[in-house]
C-alpha cells in the first residue's frame, strides 16, 4: 500500500504543506478558468513536471492537463483549464504529488526533495509511489488545501483507532462521539466540495468500522442523492460499497432475468432491470453504478466482453449527463486500449540518435512491439531471433522494442555492441507507457497491423511461433 506523507525535508517548512494560494472561496460548477502553477527547485533543472487528473475514478484512468519544462535555474511554471475543483497529481520520482487546484488560481508549490526511482523501482511495475500532499509559499487559513490537510491530519488517529478497535466491539458510541470531535473545527466551512469530503470520509469510517453495511450506506448516503465523479472522498466510498454489485444483484428474484439483460445490449432495459430492485432509487446513482458494473466485468469474464462493450457504447450514444457521459468514453477508452481490432495507445518515445519515433508514423507495416530490458538474460536470447525476424521479413514486419532500463544512454552502447539495426526506442520520454500497455514481465509482446490496429494482444513471443501465427494471420486476411 503507498504511504501517504506530508514532506517536511531540510526546508523546515512543514507548515507550507498545509497551505494553498487560492482566489475562489467556494466549490462551485463554475465556468471554465485557467490555473497558473509556478515554482522554483534547482534540484529538478532538466526534467519535465507532467500535471494530471483521473478521467474518471472508476477505471483510474489519467488524462494530462499541462507540462513545465524546469529550466536550468530550477524555475517551471504552467496554465491550464478547469471548470471545477479538480485532483491535480504528478509522479515525481520516487513521489506522487498532488493538489487539489479551482479556476482562476495560482499556485506557488514548493516540490519535495528530489528523489528518482532506483534501477529495480523503475522496473518493479507494481511500484507504489509514496503520496505527498504538495505545499505553496502562501497560507490562507480557509483554502481548500489547508482545510482538507488539517482534515486528514484530524481524521487519520481516529481511523487507525476504530478500525483496529470496532472490527472486534460493537460499541459504536465511541465513534459516534469522535466523528462529532472531528467535525467541530470544520462545521462552519462554507466550501462544498470540503463539506461533500469530510462527509463521505466520515461514510468511509463507519463502513469499513463495520456500523454500517454497504446497504444501509447505499441508503444513506448514494440513493436518491447527487454523484460528485470528481470529489476524491465521494468515488473512495462509492468504489468500496458497490463493488461487486451484479454479483449481490443476481442473487435476487429480479436478477435472474440479468443475463438476458445485458444480451439486450439497451443500457436502458439493464438500468430499467436493475431499478426494480429499488437498491439504487433515482437520479444518476444507477447509471454510475452500472458503470462502474461493466468496467469491473471486463476483468472478470462472467459475461461476454462483446456485450458489454455494447452497453457501455449504447449508453454513450444516449446519455444526458455530461459528466457521466465523459466517464463512460474514460472507461470505453481503458477496457478497449489493448483488445483486438481496436488501436493501442499511442507514444513518442526517443530512439538512440535522439529521433522521435510515433506509434501512428509506423501505419503501413506489421509493427512487432516489444518491452524489453537490456539486462534481462530472457530479453537477451530473444534478440537473436528477433535479429532473424528482422532480417527476413523487413519489407513486411517492423519490429520495435521499448527498452525499460534505467540509463536512456545503454541502447547506444547496447546497439554498438550487438549489431542490431532495428528500432529501439527509450521509455522514459514517456514513463505511462508501462501501465498503458500492462507491462508486467519481460519481455512483453504486442502485433500491431497495417492500420494502427491490435491483430494480436498479447503477441507470442518469437520463440512461441509467432512467425507461424504471423503467416496464418496473413492469409486469413488474403495477404498472402
């Protein structure tokens, strides 16, 4: 599990931590406005600091929001557009940062002390970044940033005390009575997104302190009420108490009818099925549930990925809610990224004469892609034959393999050594590419057709017959 910590370092400035500079005092869906951060850390000179958010907070999909390019005298700054309160995060390192940021604001961060991924973290693809909240020079007691920090700092004892102590008592007067502690410093904010925070952190404790079952808090806090996709708290909870809904739902009378719902492949006849369990009431809950619903089944077989994929696409063509409709295309996106017929994600990754290789630029060939490590004995006696590959079918199949190696600078003296001439390309131009094609070993293959689409994901490897499987393909397809 990550760690979540507040740096305080050799700066001595702990309390920066729990501040933000920030012009909005309340959380509204406010018109779009640009967000300015700025900074300045020499020990950073030379990297790119990547700003994200989560599309949607079921899949966990990230989307880029702006990039600051930190110069040599450790200055970087960058704007971009956000109509709400949003997440910002950026993985520095060793480190995942965040902030929560509002339109028309500016931010002043001061970064934590640097500290790169060893050899083995950068190659470990179940790595766990540890989580700082960022600091600013600037403090404002009623911003967001600070009231949520005292919030946690606030609420963290009380949830190590009552998970440990509740699982095994069934007194729960003592949790009542601390959650009111907790909530007196906070009860006169006037900031929404906050107020919908600590409300649902408060959920969270009394769910996983086992007060409350997942219905009684599906009752309380989800049924007939708003979805806030975008509040951190709110998707923590919802992703825990409706996990595994369909499962709960086909034990009932009214799901036996659940197989030949989703064969319909009408969003609306599954959402119609489901309500008549009056678990979910109205409003938009049972639509996010559903959701959430078929992106966990992609994952877990129980009903055809095809059919699925239907639901998901029937719902984007018909939906109402913007902010519902942008987290089905998040989650379409992640649960097709690596099937068959549909494209992979793209990348621009450096090879080693500094040329920017695009995934698109190589449409017109069979792309053989490959994630490899240059110290990898597996990777090692594959390269023969993928050399043989190469050789042989040039005209045909480009073979391309992404090293995931520390140093950008060994596929030089690597190729120097070895001979190989075909593309090899660095990852760390784009560090994402690991978790966007699931890399998990190596070496890990993909087969890439004329058209930028998957033909084989995973690929075998090209001592598993794939040259056999390559030619099968081939004629199926009336190539050769």
């Amino acid at each position: 599990m990550a760690r979540m910590v507040f740096f305080q370092g050799n700066f001595k400035i702990a309390l920066l931590i729990l501040w933000a500079s920030f012009s909005a005092e309340q959380f509204t869906w406010a018109d779009t406005g640009s967000v300015d951060i700025q900074g300045v850390d020499s020990a950073y000179a030379g990297t790119e600091l990547i700003f994200l958010c989560y599309s949607d907070q079921i899949s966990g999909a990230e989307r880029t929001l702006g990039k600051a390019s930190v110069q040599s005298d450790g200055i970087f700054a960058t704007q971009f557009e956000v109509d709400r309160t949003t997440f910002v995060f950026a993985y520095l390192g060793a480190y995942k940062v965040y902030l929560y940021v509002e339109p028309n604001a500016v931010y002043h961060i001061v970064l934590p002390p640097r500290q790169d991924k060893t050899q083995g973290e950068q190659l470990n693809p179940y790595f766990e970044p540890e989580v700082v909240h960022l600091g600013t020079k600037e403090f404002r007691k009623d911003e967001l940033n600070t009231l949520i920090r005292m919030f946690n700092d606030a609420f963290l004892p009380y949830y190590n005390k009552h998970i440990v102590a509740l699982a095994q008592n069934s007194d729960f007067s003592e949790l009542d009575r601390d959650i009111a502690r907790m909530e007196r410093p906070f009860e006169k904010s006037t900031n929404a997104y906050f107020s919908t925070y600590r409300k649902y952190k408060y959920g969270l404790l009394r769910h996983l302190a086992y007060q409350k079952r997942s219905r009684s808090v599906s009752d309380e806090l989800f049924k007939n009420q708003p979805v806030w996709v975008d509040n951190i708290s709110y998707m923590e909870l919802f992703n825990q108490v409706y996990d595994d809904y369909l499962r709960y739902f086909s034990r009932t009378d009214a799901g036996q009818q659940l197989g030949e719902a989703i064969s319909s492949r009408s969003f609306d006849t599954l959402r119609t099925l489901l309500s008549s369990d009056e678990v979910l009431g109205q409003g938009e809950l049972p639509d996010l549930v559903l959701l959430k619903c078929i992106h966990d089944e992609f994952y877990d077989d129980n009903y055809s990925r095809s059919l699925l994929l239907a639901l998901l696409d029937d719902f984007i063509a018909h939906a109402r809610n913007n902010d519902l409709l942008q987290v089905a295309q998040s989650i379409r996106s992640k649960v097709t990224r690596l099937l068959v017929g549909f494209e992979p994600p793209d990348f621009e990754l450096y090879d080693k004469d500094s040329n920017l290789v695009r995934l698109s630029d190589l449409k017109g060939k069979y792309v053989y892609l490959n994630f490899c490590s240059c110290y990898s004995y597996t990777c090692m006696s594959e390269f023969r034959m993928l050399s043989a590959l190469a050789e042989k079918h040039s005209d045909l199949l480009e073979i391309v393999t992404v090293v995931i190696d520390d140093n950008p600078l060994v596929i030089k003296g690597f190729l120097e050594r070895s001979g190989y001439t075909w593309k090899f390309l660095h990852y760390a131009n784009q560090s994402s590419i690991i978790r966007d094609y699931d890399v998990r070993a190596f070496p890990t293959y993909y087969l890439i057709d004329r058209q930028g689409k998957l033909l084989m994901s995973p690929a075998p490897t090209p001592g598993d017959e794939f040259e056999a499987r390559l030619f099968q393909a081939l004629r199926g397809r009336g190539e050769l």
